[in-house]
C-alpha cells in the first residue's frame, strides 16, 4: 500500500505513509484489510498504535465523514 512520494495534501493523503485518505470507505468495507490492520496494530491511515476494531486511531476516528462512520459502526455492533 506503500505510495511513491506523498504530497501532504492533509486530507487526502495521510502521514505517515497509511492508506490514501480517500480509500478510507474503501477499506472499512473491506473486512479483511481491517482485520489485518487489527492483527499489526498499526491505524491503517496513520499507523498510531492506539486502535481500536476499526484499525483506526481516535484522531482518525475523529475525521471520518457520516458515509464511513456508518461503515465503521458495523464493527462496534458486530454486524455483517
Ligand atoms: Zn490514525
């Protein structure tokens, strides 16, 4: 997932070498890649190490728009 030279553009890359900001949905969607995310615990945006079952950090968490809130709450009520 490793992206040549990022730009900083705040949002939309993340920074310390995660996943693309706008792959966020993405990847919530993608129970695999969080598990993963889960299993390193590593934030899979920023690569904090204070996750939680989203593979996300508080602050990441604290940017998600209502669309990825959504796809993240499955992971808190454990429906599929
Ligand atoms: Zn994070």
């Amino acid at each position: 997932m490793r992206r040549t030279n990022p730009n900083n553009d705040y949002f939309q890359l993340s920074a310390n070498g995660g996943l693309p900001r706008y792959l966020t949905l993405q990847a919530l969607e993608n129970r695999k890649f969080i598990a993963r995310a889960v299993a390193i615990g590593r934030c899979f945006l920023c690569a904090a190490s204070d996750i939680d079952v989203t593979g996300l950090c508080l602050i990441c968490r604290s940017f998600l728009s209502d669309e990825e809130r959504q796809a993240a709450q499955a992971y808190y009520d454990g429906v599929f």
